[in-house]
C-alpha cells in the first residue's frame, strides 16, 4: 500500500466516523498494523505535516479513558489548495469521492501539475459520473457504498451477495447511470478465469472486504470512458448505427446535447437528421423514449417496430386518459 493511499484510506475511515475521529487502535487497523518504526513517522506526518502537505490529523487524548484518538485537522484543510505534488493530488482524490462522504470540500478546484494528472487520472477511473447522484440511501446502502469505496481505494477484493447468491469481485469502477449506482469489476468464475460483470448497488445485499489485494489494471487494459463511448448504456451489445429525424422542440434539445454518440447529418427547415449509435435496444429505446413525440426513425425496421410496440402498449395502458 503506498503513502498516497494509506492517508486516502485514513481521509475516508475518519471522514465515515460519527465522532471524525479514529482510535489509535483502528489507525493502525487500517494502517495494516505497521512496525513501530513505520507508525511513528506515519503519524508524525500525519499530526504535524510534512514539506507541503498540512497536517491530516489532530492527536487528542481521551481523559476517561486515557485512550488516544486522532481527528480531522480542519485548519488544515485549506493549506491544501497552495500545496504542491503529493499534496494536491492526496485532495484531489478526496475530492473525487467527497461526495458521497457528503463532504464539503469536494467544491475544491484547482490545477494539479502534469507530474499528478497519471495518478489522478487512476483514480478518475475507479469513480465516474457520482456528482449527480440522488439515489435512494438507507443504512444497508450507504454501508454497501461505503465498504464499495474502501475495497476500491485500497484495491481490494470483494464478496458480494447479489441477487441471493455470493460472487468474488475485483472492483474497478463505481458508476452513476440514469439515478443508479453500478459496480462494474471482474467476476471469478467457477473455473478460476475472471470476467468483466456489472452490478446494481441497489442489488446488493451484503458486501465484505476480502484480505486479497488485487494489481489494478493499466489504462490500456481498463479505460471505463472508452469501453463505454459507443454504448447507449450499461449493457454492452452488437454496436448498430440509425439515422433518426427529430422534430419540434426536441430539435433544439438535442443540439445542445453529446445524444448517444451522434452526428449531425442533415439540417432543413422541418427536421434534423442524426447518425446515432447504440448496443442494446431496450436501453436505447428507453432514452429515445424522452423524445418519442418529435422522432422519426428512418432506416431500421426492426427498431422502428419496437418504438411502436411500446408506444402502443403505452397507449393501451393509458388510454382511458387519451380517450
């Protein structure tokens, strides 16, 4: 475990504690029990800073019980943004999942120098999309979520338990789509190989950090951004192309819009024509769906019969309301 991710760790666990403080027992939990030698430079850097990077922590004493504690160091928190290297990039990733620690500084913003970006550019790809999530938390959901992030920051396996049943994970990447949190990782199957799976947070029914660490893949063997860009959602099918006429208001919508990958083709007076591209029919329908009344689909018959069976069905649904 390296330095950056041992205070990541320590940010989070802290950030996570009714009181924001951790005994030195549990530091030293998540410190992997360290030798003597190694825990007091630790928490010398942690408590009193070091070159640039402020002090984390603050060393506090318990007069009951005579038990030391260590607490956020809130004074500190604003020296970050004139820090430089290690200490910008240890915010920066706090900031990347702030949010869902429900903490206020992920409203920092600054430039990280180009000897960070490779290293913030990690952790960019372990957590996408999270700033818009609203999804429904209860205590079973944000333990689920919060033990998801731990075994991401410090690259650990998982045993979830999905849908019933009990899966091996190696977590890679934690995922807001369309109001839902979704874990996509490596799956060991029965016969020992790993393959590449999706999860829905809301799924998931119980979650245990494994003691097996796990090499995170390179860039060029997981890049989430890319492996999604030509997809209409989560589900990963057969890529197909469709030109669609949009009508209406939905004309100016969609021009302020990255839709589903899209190329302007054709502009008139009536309509746009754009070259869309999508990989699962259900979840591209869905989306299309937003726009049904001012859509045109013109050169795939098959789609089009599906738009219409549903809008159909709708209808059917419904039409004591349209009647």
């Amino acid at each position: 475990m390296t330095k950056t991710t041992q205070f990541l760790l320590i940010l989070h666990k802290v950030s996570m504690s009714p009181s924001r403080c951790l005994s030195a027992d549990q530091l030293k939990h998540i410190l992997e029990n360290p030798p003597k030698s190694t825990w007091h430079r630790l928490i010398n850097e942690l408590t009193e800073g070091s070159g640039d990077i402020p002090a984390l922590l603050m060393e506090t004493l318990d007069k009951d019980s005579g038990e030391t504690f260590y607490c956020v160091n809130q004074s500190g928190w604003q020296t970050f943004l004139d820090a430089h290297e290690e200490g910008r990039f240890l915010l920066e990733c706090y900031r990347q999942i702030g949010y869902l620690l429900d903490s206020d500084f992920t409203r920092m913003v600054f430039d990280l120098p180009d000897l960070d970006k490779k290293s913030v550019g990690r952790m960019e790809r372990k957590f996408i999309h999270l700033v818009k999530v609203r999804a429904l938390k209860t205590s079973s959901s944000k333990k689920v979520l919060n033990t998801l992030i731990e075994a991401l920051v410090s690259e650990k396996q998982l045993e979830l338990t999905y849908d019933g049943g009990l899966r091996t994970v190696r977590p890679l990447t934690l995922c807001q789509h369309r109001d839902e949190l979704y874990l996509m990782c490596y799956r060991l199957k029965d016969g020992g190989e790993w393959e590449q799976r999706t999860y829905k947070l809301a799924r998931i029914s119980g979650v245990k950090v494994l003691d097996r660490k796990f090499p995170y893949p390179s860039k060029s063997d997981w890049d989430p951004l890319k492996e999604y860009e030509k997809s209409s959602g989560l589900i990963i099918g057969l890529v197909k192309k469709v030109q669609v006429r949009v009508y209406g208001h939905s004309r100016k919508i969609l021009a302020e819009k990255d839709f589903f990958g899209g190329e302007l083709i054709n502009k008139d007076g009536q309509c746009d024509t754009y070259l869309l591209t999508y990989s699962n029919t259900a979840e591209f329908l869905g989306q299309l769906f937003v726009y049904a009344q001012d859509v045109e689909i013109v050169d795939d018959e098959e789609l089009r019969m599906e738009f219409v069976s549903k809008a159909m069905k709708g209808l059917e649904r419904n039409k004591l309301k349209v009647a």
